[in-house]
C-alpha cells in the first residue's frame, strides 16, 4: 500500500513538471508588409528585410525576397551579416519582386521592440545595377507599424498592417 501511494505521489509531481515545467511561448505579433516597387526595368529585387536594435546593428532577418541564395551577397550589408550566420531561412523567403510590382510578406516582431529604439531596413539590390543598402529604414513605434514609408531606391513604398 505504501508503495502504491508512494508512486501515485512521484507520478504527480511528475505529471505537474511536465505542464507546467514547460512554458508556452507566445507567438510574435505578425504584420501584413506590403511592398511597392517603383517602375524600373530590369530583373527582379531582391530585398532583405532586417530587424535592427538600437545600436544600429542585426539582429534578425525578418523576410528575404529572392530565393535563390547564389545572389545573396548582392544585399552587400545584409550579407555581411547573414553570411557569417548562416541561419537558416527557407521558411522566410519568397521570389523577387520586378519593376511596378507589389508584393505581400507576412513578418513577425516581437511587442518588446516596438517603441524601445528598434528599427526596421529593407535593402535592395537588383542585378546588373544598384544596391540600396536603406532602401527603407524606419524606427520601430506603435504609429510607424500602422503605416506607409517612402522608398529612396527600387521601392516606392511600403505599407505595414498589423494583424489580429
């Protein structure tokens, strides 16, 4: 009989490690980005999409347009950064996005670097001609992730969406 209650009590506690031993992490806010592409002709962009902290350096890839990684290194900065990373981001790719294009990547940033001196850059780089290395750079506030930014190279602009 002891036996049985001493396993019944190492089966519990056992059993409540196991529930709440492990903490469930909340997903990232995700953001509709929305991104329009000035009329130029030529290949399509390539375009990385980078969470910066404060100090201005990489922290994360949030989206790279453009799957095929034999031209990453044309996204001179970004790839300074991923190269030596070499994270992998099959799951955050899509293609390249030609001249008067648009294009939808769904992005995900974390509620803690909203509003804390966080930025976001897209740069962009389209064969045989220029590289933008802030093609759009924006700091991260609760208004700027509501909004449109202009571009200064290929991109005309890009739209944020939040979503619920």
């Amino acid at each position: 009989m002891k036996r049985y209650k001493l396993f019944k009590t190492i089966a519990s506690i056992f059993i409540l490690a196991i529930v709440f031993g492990f903490t469930m992490k909340t997903p990232s806010p995700k953001y509709k980005c929305m991104i329009q592409m000035t009329n130029y002709n030529g290949e399509g962009a390539y375009i990385a999409i980078s969470l910066l902290n404060p100090k201005g350096e990489y922290e994360k890839t949030l989206y790279v347009h453009g799957d095929d990684d034999e031209w990453y290194f044309d996204i001179t900065e970004w790839w300074n950064y991923y190269g030596k990373q070499r994270t992998d981001i099959d799951a955050i790719t899509g293609a390249t996005i030609s001249g008067g294009k648009r294009a939808i990547s769904v992005i995900e940033i974390e509620d803690d670097k909203i509003d804390k001196g966080y930025k976001i850059r897209f740069e962009t780089a389209v064969e045989d001609q220029e590289y933008y290395k802030d093609d759009v750079e924006f700091e991260l506030t609760s208004e700027s992730v509501k909004g449109k930014v202009e571009g200064k190279g290929f991109i005309r602009y890009i739209r944020m969406i939040p979503q619920k």
